[in-house]
C-alpha cells in the first residue's frame, strides 16, 4: 500500500536515521523537487545521513497522509528537538513499481500564534 511505504519511509529512514534502509523505499533514480535535496539514492543517504549527525533528535511527526492515484501526500510536524515549535511540512510522493520515484515538499515555520486560533498542523 503506498501510504504504508511512505509512512514507513518517514518513520525508518528520516526518524530512526536508517540510511541503509533507503533501497528499500526509495528508485534509485528518484526525483527530487525539494530546493534542498539532490536527486538519486546516494544523495539522500548522505543528507539523511549529515542530518541525523547535525540534529540527531528531529523527528517527523506525521498527522495525516492521503493518497490518489501513484501519489501520496503526508502532512508533519519537523521538530529537530525539544523546544522547537517545528516546521509544518506536506510531502508529496510519486510511486512508481513499489518505491519513492519522485519527492515535492512544501514548508511553513511554526508561528506562536494564529489569525484564527487553529494550529497550522
């Protein structure tokens, strides 16, 4: 089920920092669209890699996923540690034959306060 990949992605790879793991969930090509994010396996072994050295406590807290077609959405909180009001962050995933094939991202910081009360996440 590609929510489950992406969930478990999340979860093994970028929260437990399971680099190795990355073959596993992600197509050896795969596209990113992320400004901050080189494409292909090698490169997001060595960003999930450089980042779980820098801040080993962040952390993705996903709040809901969604999925159409070969696309899964998954909308977090990004924490890099305790005290840390988070980034909100919707992930779009392509799928294609079981893996990751492609990545978009979008991110608002936390802000302490909002128009209409709500949180952002």
């Amino acid at each position: 089920m590609p929510s489950t990949l992406v969930t478990d992605y999340l979860e093994q790879v970028w929260n437990q920092g399971r680099a190795d793991l990355v073959p596993h969930f992600v197509a050896e090509d795969l596209i990113q669209h992320s400004p901050v994010m080189p494409d292909g396996r090698a490169g997001l072994i060595e960003v999930v890699e450089t980042m779980h050295r820098a801040s080993p406590d962040f952390r993705f807290e996903v709040h809901r996923v969604a999925a159409e077609g070969d696309l899964v959405f998954a909308h977090s909180l990004y924490t890099t540690g305790p005290g840390d009001p988070g980034t909100a962050v919707v992930d779009i995933y392509r799928i294609a034959d079981g893996l990751i094939a492609e990545h978009w991202d979008v991110r608002e910081q936390v802000p302490p306060t909002t128009v209409n009360g709500r949180p952002i996440i």
